[in-house]
C-alpha cells in the first residue's frame, strides 16, 4: 500500500475528494491529514471519514523533525499539498525529493508565488483580463509556485465570469483531476 500525506491549512474540499477517491484502492490510500491551522475545517472532514489528523505548528514545520518523524511513522511515501499555506522547508525537500506535489489554481508560471492562492489568484487572473485559466499541478522546490510541472488543465474565460465563478470552474478542474494525477504518480 503506498501512503499519501495531505497537507491543508483550510476548509479541505480538495482533501476530501482525495480521500474519497482513494477509499477502497487496493493500492494507494490517503494515511494521513496534516495541517498548520488547528481551527481548519480540513481537520472535521479527516475525523468524519476516519483518517488521522495532525497539527503542527509553524516552527516545528520549519524544523521538519518532528512532522517528518510522524511522516515516517505512518509510511508515507508522497506528500500532496491542497490549500497549505506553509512554504515547504529544506528538511522536507530533502527527505521527500521530487514526492511534493501541489496544485495551484492558475495556470503557471502566470498568477504564482507569495500571496498568490484562493481568490487572491482568480481576481488577478480577472484584472489581467486573461482569455483562459485553470490549474497546475507541480512538484515543490525553494521557490513558492516554481517546480516542475507536472499537469495543466484549462478553461476559457468568459466576458461576463467574475472571480467567484472563476473559483467554481476551477474547483471542478481540481476534483477532477488532482486524485487522477496523484494516482499515476505512484503507478
């Protein structure tokens, strides 16, 4: 069985639609939720459908120790990042290389780095009056929103879209593809 570790500092949708997708593979499942934000909704949804939770906080995060000795403990062996809003350290650099993986509502490089995620992204994206948008899948590297990419998917934007709908067309790319990607990453 290979091991996923989620790491989510807010409302966790996107865990969630991970987590149930992998219920009941015969080869891949989601081991464990891990979040920096001890009040994220993310947390609620790990309890109701069973799977460990765990918070850190932001030193022990940049340390990595000590999540990285939980990490161990429950075999993970990729870590998907949906909606953390820590900048991933060396430590976690070092013992997952090229095994982070995150998904960005955007499509990159465009619309990236500090600051950028959430609707931050799509009212940009709105104000640079893009003709389409979507998401990116990528690994992790120092730098946020840098990595290699690993999946794009788009959607046009329409005159009459608004940052809000924007969200939702994204959101729907995200459900649908992310589990997907993780999925042929580990076969």
């Amino acid at each position: 069985m290979k091991n996923i570790a989620v790491f989510a500092s807010g409302s966790g949708s996107n865990a969630e639609n991970i987590i149930t997708y992998f219920a009941g593979h015969s080869e891949i499942r989601v081991a464990m939720i891990v979040s920096n934000n001890p009040n994220a909704g993310v947390l609620e949804r790990a309890e109701r459908l069973g799977v460990p939770s765990f918070v850190f906080s932001r030193g022990e995060f940049e340390k990595g120790s000590p999540v990285l000795k939980k990490l161990a403990e429950y075999r993970v062996e990729l870590i998907v990042l949906a909606g953390f809003l820590n900048m991933i350290s060396k430590a976690f650099l070092n013992a997952y290389p090229e095994r982070i993986i995150n998904i960005h509502p955007a499509l990159l490089p465009k619309y990236g780095g500090k600051g950028m995620y959430g609707m931050h992204v799509h009212k940009a994206v709105i104000a640079g009056k893009e003709e389409k948008t979507g998401i990116t899948i990528h690994h992790i590297n120092e730098v946020y929103d840098d990595g290699e990419v690993i999946f794009q998917a788009s959607f046009p934007i329409h005159a009459h879209d608004t940052p809000e709908i924007v969200a939702k067309k994204v959101h729907t790319l995200e459900y649908e593809h992310y589990p997907r990607v993780i999925e042929k990453f580990l076969s």
